[in-house]
C-alpha cells in the first residue's frame, strides 16, 4: 500500500512490494471467486476482481483524516461520527459496483 512506500521513499528506496501484494491478493481472490462460484466468463470476471481489489488497497493506503465529528443516529439509538464512516467507507461505492457486475457475470 502506499503508507509502506511512502515509509521506503522516506530513506531513499522505492519499493513495489505493495503493489505486488495487491496483486497476488487480487489473483487469488479473483481464483476463489470463479473457483466456488463456477463463473462461465473467468475472462471478464478475473479483471473486475482485480479492479476491484487493486482500487480498494489503492484508496484505502492513502493518508486521510476525520475532521467532522458530528453524531449521527444510524439505527436503535446508536451513533455514529459522521466523518469516521466516510472515513471506513471511502473506496467502497466502485468496490461494491465492480462486485455487482461480478456477481451478474456469474448468473
């Protein structure tokens, strides 16, 4: 992920090891997938998965920060800062497309 490059870049070695972990995670989530699941278009599907995996590790490496601490009631009277779950849901919307489209590829 891009925090262990930055932390490389720091003393003067770039490093790929993140995004070579990516994209052996991808790989085998993308052979899980078609694995359990049976997919007739391994072709389309293997590459929404790695899309997908390689999008969310991309987002999720990056530095951000929670300035909104304001509560929201999300359900049964529990709250919640607003800013922290756009915090932990910041790569998800294109994540969750891409799943969708795999899953209907498999259909």
């Amino acid at each position: 992920m891009p925090q262990l490059t930055g932390l490389f870049s720091r003393i003067g070695v770039p490093s790929r090891l993140p995004l070579v972990v990516l994209l052996i995670h991808g790989l085998m989530a993308a052979g899980m997938i078609c694995f359990i699941w049976g997919m007739s278009l391994p072709a389309l599907t293997v590459p929404l998965v790695l899309a997908a995996v390689l999008w969310t590790g991309y987002r999720r490496g990056r530095p951000r920060a929670n300035t909104d601490l304001t509560m929201v009631d999300i359900v049964f009277g529990v709250n919640a800062p607003s800013g922290m779950m756009g915090y932990h849901l910041k790569s998800l919307p294109l994540t969750f497309a891409l799943a969708l489209v795999v899953a209907l590829c498999g259909m």
